[in-house]
C-alpha cells in the first residue's frame, strides 16, 4: 500500500479514473515489472480472470486503506474518480518520513505510469 500512495502523491495528476479494470491493468504491470526491486510487491497476488486482466482483491483493500485514512476522496457513489489532492499528497510524503527512500526512483516511475494510465492528464494530451 505504501508504494502505491507515494506513487500517487508523487504523481502530476489530482484525479485517478477509478475504472477497476483499468487498475488492476496498471497495478498488475507494476508488480511485474517491479516485484524483484520492491520486494514489499511480492505479496500482491493476481488472478487469472479472462477475458479481464488478471486481479487482485488486494486492490479494493488499497482504495479502502486510503480512504478510511482520509488520504484519497472518492467524490460520488459510482467512484468515478480516486482523487489526491496536494494537501492529501503532503500529507501522505509526510507519513513515510522517508522510510521508503531506497525505492525513490522506482515510485516516481510507478508515479509516470499512473500519470499515463490513470490520471486525467491523460486525457488532455
């Protein structure tokens, strides 16, 4: 979970498409691609679900985490938007206190990818 909001506080954009399937995606392409640098990754578990991209329940526990925790918003009952304000993204860099510095360089890249994937700046390109 730590990863994965330091990544969203990191990230350029305040609003995240909260379209399940498009994070599971994301969120499986990260754990691929990070799991042997981040070894916290390795305890997120998918599932084959063809035709969707693989999931993970861990998912819906992350955006509940960081909701209860007042660090996201999800602004209306369809959860169209994760949103993370700069107050919610202070707040969150503040809460590591740098515990997570070693893996600095891999959450600014996981931060580009939701950037890309997930947040509304894709949409204005």
């Amino acid at each position: 979970e730590d990863i994965f909001v330091l990544a969203l506080a990191s990230a350029k954009g305040k609003r995240f498409r909260a379209d399940s399937r498009d994070w599971h995606r994301v969120l499986y392409e990260v754990c691929q691609k990070f799991r042997d640098k981040i070894p916290e990754l390795r305890v997120v578990f998918f599932e084959e679900r063809p035709p969707l991209p693989p999931q993970t329940d861990q998912f819906y526990q992350l955006i509940s985490t960081l909701s209860m925790a007042d660090l996201v918003s999800l602004p209306n009952s369809n959860f169209a938007y994760i949103v993370m304000d700069e107050e919610r993204k202070r707040q969150a860099k503040e809460l590591e206190g740098g515990r997570l510095d070693q893996y600095r360089e891999y959450i600014e890249e996981i931060a580009g990818l939701l950037d890309r994937e997930l947040s509304e700046l894709a949409v204005e390109h």
